[in-house]
C-alpha cells in the first residue's frame, strides 16, 4: 500500500492523472486486468488507480528479468508481483495465476507482451485469453492513456503528460474448465480483448492499419 499510494500521489501531482469508469472494477472475487502497456510506471499507476483505490491486492505478471533490477526488483517481490519466463510457456506462473484466480484474488498482465515505445496498441498474445477461459474469471479492460510520453526517446527525466485510465466493463470468455482450447477459440477471444481495450484507448493510440 505505501508504495501504490506514493505513485497515484506522484501520477495525480505530476502528471493529473485520472480514474475514468472506476464505478465498473469488481468489489470482490477474482478478475484478470488486461491493460495496454507503454512505460515501466504502467504496473504501479494501474497499481495505484485499480489496486490502492478499491483495497484490493492484485497480482501483476512481469517479466523474470525485472527480479534482477536494483530496488525495483526487490520492490516487486515485496508487491506481489509473480514472474513469467516469456516465450517459454511457464507452467509455474500459469499455475499461480489459476490458483490465485480460484483463490478470489485479481491478476493482472499486459497481453501485448512488452512495452509500446510509440503508443500504439500492438497484436496481443493469447495468455489472457487461455487464462479467462480456463478459470472462467471475468476480464476487466483497462485503457492507459499518455505514459508513452513519460520518458521519451532513451530520457531518464519524467516529461510532462497527461494520463487517463479508463475502465470498460468486465466481461467473460467460454469457460473451457478442462481439455483442450482449440486455437479458433483462442484467437477469437485474444481479437475480443485486443478490440476492447482499443476502444478505451484515444485514436491517436489505437492499433495502426
């Protein structure tokens, strides 16, 4: 909680940042945030914004490199945070997510699977989707608007922008508890998520072409 509430403190002081459709995040069991991703401040702002807000811990999947980082590293460990190998299919951190999900606690990732440097929302990986679909807990859409202006270029000082974080509405995916999600299904749903979080989004960083 320290640590959410020092950078909705910073994000709302710096940067005037805002909350847009909080009325929508779920008060009690579980729900799996999906959210577009610009800037390493993404996590602690959606922290702040949808976690510290509601008193709800959320689980936020980050990359197992970031557990290297001086203090920001051990700062996750301290957070919640759980770590995936990316491009490796990690069992154990699908494991935790699934377990955490029938527990009624929130997760939390970004299912382009890395940052956008420009702003543009990018082609989503399927790991959200597989992950809606086998605990059949609802998705809750969220669009950050603005963190790609933070550091711009290889800048190590915050510049100033605006940031808007809007929530959509929850929605769920088939629940498919056991066997085999068949690629259609998954497409299908990754395309659903990738267009709702779209919608969120200002024009200017929507998915090109």
């Amino acid at each position: 909680w320290p640590g959410t509430a020092f950078f909705g403190f910073l994000a709302r002081v710096l940067w005037g940042a805002r909350v847009e459709g909080d009325e929508r995040i779920p008060q009690t069991g579980p729900f799996i945030l999906v959210s577009n991703h610009c800037s390493n401040l993404d996590p602690e702002i959606l922290g702040w914004a949808i976690g510290y807000r509601t008193r709800r811990l959320i689980h936020f999947m980050a990359k197992v490199e970031m557990r290297r980082w001086p203090v920001i590293g051990w700062l996750a460990t301290q957070s919640g945070v759980y770590f995936v190998r990316r491009g490796e299919g990690d069992r154990a951190a699908q494991r935790f997510s699934l377990e955490a999900l029938a527990a009624g606690r929130p997760i939390a990732l970004f299912p382009e699977g890395t940052r956008s440097r420009d702003g543009h929302l990018k082609a989503f990986k399927s790991g959200a989707t597989f992950l809606a679909m086998r605990s059949g807990a609802p998705l809750l859409p969220v669009g950050i608007a603005g963190t790609h202006r933070l550091f711009p270029g290889t800048s190590k000082v915050p510049y100033p922008s605006r940031i808007v974080i809007r929530v959509g509405e929850p929605f769920t995916l088939p629940h498919v508890p056991d066997g085999r999600i068949d690629r259609e299904a998954l497409a299908t749903g990754t395309e659903l998520i990738m267009a709702t979080i779209a919608e969120l989004l200002p024009e200017a960083q929507r998915p090109v072409g």
